[in-house]
C-alpha cells in the first residue's frame, strides 16, 4: 500500500515550503488572527512555522492581509500569544 501523501504549503513568514505537519493554520475572523492548530476552521487560511521569527517577518513584510484577502489591517495579539506559548524557542531551560 503506498504512503499517504502530506500537503506542502508556504510560511507566509520565511516563504519556505514545509509539510502541513509542521506549520500553524491562521486565519482572520473580523480584524483578528486566529491560529487553527487542528486545522479546521472555515475560512480561507494562510501557513505559518510557529516560531517568533516567522511571526515577526510575516507581520514586517505585511503577508497577513495579503495571504489572507482581507482588506482590514488584522490585529496579531492571540497569535503571538499563541506562537510563544507553543515555540521551543521560548520554552523556559531545562524544560
């Protein structure tokens, strides 16, 4: 039986290619990013590593509202909470 193929997608931060497995769904629900770890809301997304800088270089560059459609500026306050909370990047010593 053949593997299952696993989707490439794009980070909108570091506009590296990367399986589906290992970037964090946003989308944008009124003027907010919403992360969508399991992939299911509706609405059209946008890909992101969910690393700091990824998030830093996706907001310097302007990617969201582009990926994304929106002709709103989108406010990133949950998503940076979210991507601290979850990057090994920030994870305390000896964790």
């Amino acid at each position: 039986m053949a593997e299952p193929l696993i989707p490439v997608r794009t980070c909108v931060g570091c506009r590296r290619r990367a399986p589906v497995t290992g970037l964090l769904r946003v989308v944008v629900q009124g003027s907010r990013l919403i992360p969508d770890p399991a992939r299911r809301l509706p609405g059209r997304g946008a890909s992101l590593h969910p690393t700091p800088e990824c998030l830093r270089a996706a907001v310097r560059r302007r990617a969201f509202p582009r990926a994304l459609r929106s002709s709103i500026p989108v406010e990133t306050d949950l998503l940076e909470s979210h991507v601290s909370a979850v990057s090994p990047d920030t994870a305390p010593a000896g964790a």
